[in-house]
C-alpha cells in the first residue's frame, strides 16, 4: 500500500462519515507505510484516541469480537483482557494493551491540514460532525476566493465556482504532504459567474461579526485587524461590512 493510497482511503472514509471522527486501529495502522504514518502523526491529522472497548481475542482460531475488561494494578501496569463465554476449556484470555490503541482523524484535521499547506488563516472550526468546512481566502494574480471543503462523493474543494477532488490536489509522498497550490490559484483567478460556494451580504455580515465575538471572547485585543487580513481587506472595508444595514444613518448637522 503506498503512502497516496493511505491517504486517498482515509479521505474517502472521512467523506464518508462526513466529518465525524473515523477510527484507525493499531493493527490497521501496522499495514500502513512507516512514512505515511509518520506524517499523518506529525502534521496532526490522525491523533491518538480513547482504547478501543472491543477487539478480536487471540484465545483461538475463531476470532470472535468481544469486549474487553481493564483492570488497573497497584504499582504495575494496567492488564486488559477478555472473559471467554464461547468455550468451556477458556476462560480469561490476556490482551496486549498496544492492540487497544486506536488513532482518529475528522474533516476539521483535514481543513487545518489544508490551510497550513496553503499558508491561510482558517475563519473558525466546524461542528465536530458536519459536510462544510471553510478553509480561508485563497489570493490569486487577480482575483480572491473562499475556498471550502465539502463531503459529497468523497471529499471535495469549492473555489470561485470550481469544485475539484481534493485527492487531485493532495499528495502524500517522501514523508511529506503537497498540496498543488499552483492550480488552485489559477482556478482562483479563472472564476466561473455565478457558480460556486455563494455567500449573500447578510450571510457575509453575520459570518464576520461571528469570527469577530469569537476572538474578542478569546481575548485577542486586535480582532478587527485579525479578521480583516484574514479576509484580505482593510480594516475600515471590514467595519463597512459589520455595520448594519437597518441601521439609521446619522443625521447630518448642516441639515
């Protein structure tokens, strides 16, 4: 298995589960190549996750899938193992705990992946389950796009009317993961009219001042200035953007 099929089967599987956590045993991560898991790990796309609470016991050829039972010990190791209820002749059948380990990734592991491989900010993370994920603003020679991520028919980037297989654009090899930065930026600057991830000025307006509360709670004193480089406009254009269009206009005083 090479390190761009790992990739392309956990994408699928990611699509799949639209965005929820997918689980990797360790016995399935054992299959894959050293390489590959090393960048999955450090780039943070799969981290560790909780044991797994079953697993296939090794007390025989039938293999069945049983719960297992941890039981910690004082001043030793914590043992796991299963309660054989299939046969007479076992009863307790000792598990390695590194068979328990288990590793995660989700759509949000890939969209932090994606932004920093592109160098943009990414406006805010997603619901922990969901099939849209914005990605940032994507500069090209004449143009600006949204670039978003979406689960349908495997993973897929949404860019100035375009959508592409993010298995096009992404790669995975000699330890390392490229994305073609190249080709999205000429998508960028070929835009198609009036396709494309469409975001009204109200739905603008009250994704901006979102992003702007969430890191004014965070404490970050210059949000505005934050969220208008993440939008590739000026500070002023963004307070242009967060005013209200209900609101009155103030009275002039030579009127």
């Amino acid at each position: 298995m090479t390190p761009q099929a790992v990739l392309t089967e956990l994408l699928d599987r990611i699509a799949a589960s639209h965005g929820a956590p997918v689980l990797i045993s360790a016995d399935e991560l054992a299959d894959w190549p050293a390489e590959a898991v090393t960048a999955l790990q450090s780039q943070g796309v799969i981290t560790r996750a909780r044991p797994a609470a079953s697993t296939v016991c090794p007390g025989c050829e039938r293999e069945c899938a049983m719960p297992v039972h941890t039981l910690p010990g004082a001043g030793r190791a914590p043992g796991a193992f299963i309660v054989c209820d299939k046969r007479s002749d076992i009863n307790r059948v000792a598990v390695p705990l590194d068979r328990l380990e288990q590793w995660q990734a989700s759509g949000d592991s890939v969209a932090d992946l994606l932004a920093e491989l592109l160098g943009l900010q990414r406006p805010g993370r997603d619901s922990a389950s969901s099939d849209r994920w914005e990605i940032g603003l994507l500069k090209g020679a004449r143009h600006s796009s949204h670039v978003v991520m979406r689960a349908e028919n495997g993973l897929t980037l949404e860019l100035a009317g375009h959508t592409v297989a993010l298995a096009d654009v992404l790669a995975l090899a000699d330890g390392a993961f490229n994305v073609d930065g190249r080709a999205l930026t000429r998508l960028v600057d070929q835009p198609v009219a009036g396709a494309g991830d469409v975001e009204s000025a109200t739905q603008r307006r009250d994704r901006l001042r979102k992003r702007v509360q969430t890191l004014k709670a965070k404490g970050i004193r210059a949000f505005l200035k934050t969220v208008a480089e993440e939008e590739g406009i000026s500070v002023s254009r963004l307070k242009q953007l967060l005013k209200d269009e209900t609101e009155p206009a103030k009275p002039n005083p030579g009127w």
